[in-house]
C-alpha cells in the first residue's frame, strides 16, 4: 500500500508535526485521507481508527455555523438574482411575507407581493445563491409558519438557518477532489464544533481497530 502519508501527500514522519501547526487537535486533517465512498464518505485513518465523513452532513454543518455566525452579527450577506423568481404563495406563506418580512431580510432574502399571493424573489443568502430560489423561501417559511406556537422568533430563525443549511452545494453522490476534501476539512475547523448536522444526522462515524479485528474475527 506504499509508504503511510498524511493528508494531501505528505510523509507521516516527524514532519507532520510542523505541517499540523495551528490545526485543532481533533482536527480530521490530522489523520490520512484514504479516499471517498460511494462518492458521499470520505475515508480517514488515524489513531487506530477508521473514520467516515458525510460529506453532506459535513457541509451542512458548515453553512449552518457560517449562517448563524452571520445571523448573530446582523450581516448575512445577500445575492441578488439576475432574473427575479415567482413564486405562487399559498395563503400562511402570503401571510408570513407580508408580517416578517424583517425576519427574512435577517435570513438574506429580498421578498417582494407582486399581486394576489404571487411573490418575487429578488435576493437569497449569498452563501446559498447556487440553489433554487423557489425551494429555498419554502423552506424557510415553512419553518416560520408550521413550528410549535410556542417557539419564539428566534427559535425558528434557527430551525429556518438549519433547513437553509441543508441546501448545501455539496451532496451525497457528488465526487470530491483532493483539494475540495481539504478546502472541507479546513472549513469545518472554523465553524462550531458538534458530531451532528443541523439535523442531528452524525457528521462523522468512527470505527475502532477493536471494533474491525472483532468483525474479522481476529480478537
């Protein structure tokens, strides 16, 4: 299997303690980078474990921390569309356009009642300006009509930031280069730690050397 590397090629020698200056010590840069499964895990090895990453659930976490970062200091960026989207309300989704319209320019939409209870999207968080307009509002007002009457404003501001979150521009069966694993893994390291996405999926699995030699009957 050739010698044992570190993540992005580099020898496992006493030189990866140089390489890992500065990255958090339960950082997955710190472990060797085996290669993608089933083009949605991503393998690592380290520590005597075998490790696997959901490359969605990962991203996800991602842009959920980005999001709610930017919520708290009133600065989610905002993308304005080329050609507005419309989008055809029905009656609880017109409602909540009409009375938050201050919450979802908070969330980075620009929302606009043309006639009736049809609505023109005219700008979507910059984070998530790959997705569709369309699915992205619905999601959000769903969160914002369709939640406990108990929730408070900014208890379903967090479930709305988690539902935008999940429409992360990375997906289960999406392939992923070297550099893409390593531009992940590096932004996972500067956003809040949890095990799970947003919505409570685990982010990463781990399988010990105990746990594999027990499988094989090797104990």
């Amino acid at each position: 299997g050739g010698p044992n590397r570190g993540f992005g090629g580099a020898p496992a020698t006493t030189e990866v303690a140089t390489l890992n200056d500065g990255v958090p010590e339960d950082s997955l840069r710190r472990h060797r980078y085996l290669g993608q499964f089933l083009r949605t895990y991503l393998l690592f090895e380290g520590d005597g474990e075998l490790l696997l990453l959901d490359q969605h659930a990962a991203h996800e976490r991602v842009t959920y921390g980005r999001l709610k970062e930017a919520l708290a200091a009133g600065d989610v960026k905002m993308q304005r569309l080329l050609f507005p989207s419309q989008v055809a309300l029905g009656r609880d989704e017109e409602t909540v356009v009409r009375e938050q319209g201050e919450t979802l320019r908070r969330c980075g939409f620009d929302v606009e009642i043309l006639s009736g209870r049809t609505a023109a999207v005219r700008g979507v968080p910059s984070l998530l300006s790959e997705a569709d307009p369309e699915r992205l509002l619905r999601d959000v007002l769903h969160e914002l009509t369709e939640g406990p009457a108990a929730e408070s404003v900014e208890r379903a501001l967090d479930l709305a930031v988690a539902t935008l979150a999940c429409h992360s521009s990375v997906r289960a069966g999406q392939w992923l280069g070297e550099a893409e694993v390593a531009a992940l893994l590096e932004a996972m390291d500067h956003v809040e730690r949890s095990g799970h996405c947003p919505h409570g999926r685990p982010v990463v699995v781990r399988l010990s050397e105990a746990e594999i030699r027990r499988r094989f009957q090797r104990e």
